[in-house]
C-alpha cells in the first residue's frame, strides 16, 4: 500500500472496513480456531489477515479506529468455557491486548466477558471479522468504533 501513516499489516480490504464502519459498528479479529466463514456466510464482511498475530494488528488498528467511549465495554472477548475456567487456564494474550489498548487509548479500557455462544451471535452481527494467524487460546476480540472528535 502506498500511502503514508498506514501501518503495513493493515490490507486495503482492512483499511476500508475500518473506514467504512460507522459508529457502533463491530470489528473481530479472530483467532485461527474461529469460525470465520461459517459466521461470515450471512453477515459480516469476511477480511482474511492470515499468518498475523492478533498483538500487532490490534496496535495497527488502534492508531486508526477510535473505541467507543459511549458504551461500558467497547471491547470484548471471548470468556472461558466452565471447563478450562476449572481448570485455572491462563489467558497471557488478553494482558496484552489490555496494555495495547489502554496506551492507544490513553485510559484503562475494560473488557467485556463474553460467553462463547453469545459470543458468536455478536460476531454474526458486527460489521467485518477478522480472520487471523493468532494460534492464542481465546484470542477473539471484538471492537466496537467511537467517533473522532
């Protein structure tokens, strides 16, 4: 892509969903494991971004999408199942989406727990998923845009 300021992970198709989306809108950025077409196949705009780690598109994102400052959670992620929150199962990659979004954002942001079925029924209706190289266990997250201002 030729134009200045935009980080090289973000593709055109990419860039324009992130444009075109309007305030309100959802994007996912999914993990391999994610379902991406079969969520995609009536809905939202599929973008594939395979071989790209969820970390560094997110902080690409980031310095282009403002998150909603309207809503108590203008992120979101996909919580654990009963069994792996049984079994203590650690999440390291929600640490860094936090840190990430907390410095694009220059606040502490919270983070939405979102049960896996609700969480796919969210992601039927956002604007554009993500399908990503992310291997993370839980490494789904929803993005919800706010305005410029």
């Amino acid at each position: 892509m030729t134009l200045k300021g935009i980080p090289s992970v973000i593709s055109p198709k990419l860039l324009y969903a992130l444009s075109s989306a309007g305030h309100g809108d959802e994007i996912v950025l999914a993990d391999v494991h994610f379902p991406t077409s079969s969520i995609c196949r009536n809905g939202p705009t599929e973008i594939r971004a395979d071989g790209h780690q969820i970390p560094i598109l997110l902080e690409a994102i980031l310095k282009l999408f403002p998150l909603d400052t309207y809503v108590e959670f203008p992120v979101a992620v996909m919580d654990l199942v009963p069994e792996d929150k049984d079994c203590g199962l650690k999440v390291p990659v929600w640490d860094k989406y936090q840190a990430l979004i907390n410095k694009a954002e220059n606040r502490e942001v919270e983070i939405d727990m979102v049960e896996r079925f609700e969480f796919y029924a969210r992601a039927k209706k956002a604007f554009a998923v993500v399908h990503t190289g992310e291997t993370a266990q839980y490494g789904n997250i929803i993005l919800k845009k706010g305005l410029v201002l």
